[in-house]
C-alpha cells in the first residue's frame, strides 16, 4: 500500500509525484461530529454526531463506498432535529461508469430513496435513475465521479497546483444535481516532526535562538504510524449549483487530504452552520496483490 512507501515518496522530486499513479487506500475512517460555528435567524444552539466512512476496492476491481451520517442538531427555535444519511455507491477503477443508492429520514420518518447509476463517456454523463421516480438525464462535458475527482485532486496537489475547478456527480440529493466545485490547495504539510532540520533553508528548531515550525493540528490517529510520514495537503471544497457569474456555494468541505485518499481535519459548513469532523479511528484495510492497473 501507498502507506508502506512514504519514506521512498519523500525522497522523489515534485515531478516524480506527479507522474507517479495516485493509489487510493482501502481504509474504514469514524468522524466524531461537533458544533463549529453557527448564524442566521434560527441559529443551531448545539450539534453531535458521527460519520462512518468505509472505502474499499481499488482501480482493477473498483471502489466500493459505504457512508454514514448521523446528525443530531439542537436549537431553542426549531427543537431537536435528528437525520440519519446512509449512501452506498460503486465507482469502476476506470472512473467511467458509477452506482448509487441513498436512504435517508428526519426525526424518524424516512424519505423516497434514490437509486440509480450513471455512465461517463467523452461527450459527458449519462445518468439512469430508478428511484424516486424513474427518468434519464444527460449533462455535457466533463463531469467525474467521486473517486476520479479524489484522484484528480491528489494529482494536482502533487504537482502543485493551487484550485482544481470540475464538474462532479455524486447521486446525492434527488440523484439529478451535478455541481460545479472548486478546491483551493494549501502547500504540502510536513511530513515528519524534525523536517526542519533535513531542509538547509530552513531554521534548526533544535538551537534556543531559532524559531520553532509552525504548530498544525492533526487528528490522533494520523499522528503514529505510516500516516505520520505522508505527505498531505489542505483543501477546501466548494460545492455550487451550475450557473454563470458569482454564486454562494451551497456547501463547503474542509479537510487535510493525504496522499492515499484519507481525510482528517474534517469541516462541514452548510451556511447556517459548520460542523467539526474529528477523526476518532483509522484502519487502513487489506488491499488485493493482483491488481497492477
């Protein structure tokens, strides 16, 4: 796995990255959810819950992803809201064609869920959809699916790239909505806690008189091991609905992306309020040998 290969990384140049092929980690990640900020008239008071993230597969056989979100949000204008989101897709390693089903309720009562599968050729994406209600649509141009654009955005981090702008479909909502979404990269954090002294130009933290590296906060489980070593990048992702001139984006993700796909430093701002994702627990699963895509 890309893990065990982090010290070889570190020594390859920012070329070499970016030509390298971006390996997805098979990896189940738990997010321990908490109020961040909160505004507007009806302003959320207080916020709990937790997201389950299990990724599995890789690009010969393709990705597999379970999601959970369990939510609970407290307010003395709108009382307890409680939802409960459970999305399965299936992406093929090729990024070309894409599965979906999503069920989800509200204080218990559950809404229609959403099925259907999607199609990506060089002319755009053809979606089928056979929940809520059976129809087809076709959107032009480029549009990836989720596990495309995860490696699209780890290519473009590599080889220093700032913003990513693409179309991305994902099956949420009513399983009709592609949006636009741009990603603002951060340069690469260290990878090491002595990195300052294997870089000349930089200061020695060990001397009294030399300034200490700045301090980023990283989730516990990513601080020992092989995730301690690779290299990771913040990025914040913004999701708009399709249109032209200005627009507020109607939901924005925050969140340190490493190198294998794993996410920590979560933030989820839905404009009313943000929530905090802190990574709880990381397994990295066992991957398949045969797979030389």
């Amino acid at each position: 796995m890309r893990s065990l290969l982090a010290c070889v990384l570190l020594a390859l140049s920012p070329s070499a990255l970016a030509a390298e092929a971006v390996h997805l980690a098979p990896h189940r990640a738990v997010y321990d959810l908490s109020l961040s900020g909160s505004s507007g008239t009806r302003a959320v008071e207080g916020a709990r819950g937790r997201i389950v993230f299990d990724f599995s597969g890789d690009s010969c056989k393709g990705f597999a992803l379970q999601y959970r979100q369990v939510t609970v949000l407290e307010s003395s204008e709108s009382g307890t809201r409680t939802s409960d989101l459970r999305n399965t897709t299936f992406e093929s390693g090729d990024g070309r064609s894409f599965r979906f089903r999503t069920q989800s309720d509200l204080n218990g009562k559950a809404a229609a869920p959403v099925d259907g599968s999607a199609e990506r050729s060089a002319n755009g994406v053809d979606v089928t959809l056979k929940q809520p209600k059976r129809g087809e649509m076709a959107v032009p141009g480029e549009v990836l699916f989720p596990a495309a654009h995860m490696r699209r955005l780890i290519e473009a981090a590599r080889a220093g790239q700032t913003t990513v702008a693409v179309k991305v479909f994902d099956g949420s909502d009513d399983g009709r909505k592609v949006y636009d979404t741009l990603a603002v990269i951060g340069p690469q954090r260290a990878v090491a806690a002595d990195a300052a002294k294997s870089d000349p130009a930089k200061p020695d933290a060990t001397k009294p008189d030399a300034p200490k590296p700045a301090s980023v906060p990283v989730d516990a489980p990513l601080r020992d091991g092989a995730m301690a070593a690779m290299p990771h990048w913040p990025v914040t992702l913004s999701y708009f609905s399709p249109g032209e001139g200005e627009r507020t984006p109607v939901y924005v993700l925050a969140f340190d992306l490493y190198e294998n796909g794993v996410s920590g430093a979560l933030r989820l701002d839905y404009g009313e309020f943000s929530l905090k994702g802190e990574l709880s627990r990381i397994d990295l699963l066992p991957e398949s040998k045969d797979c030389k895509p």
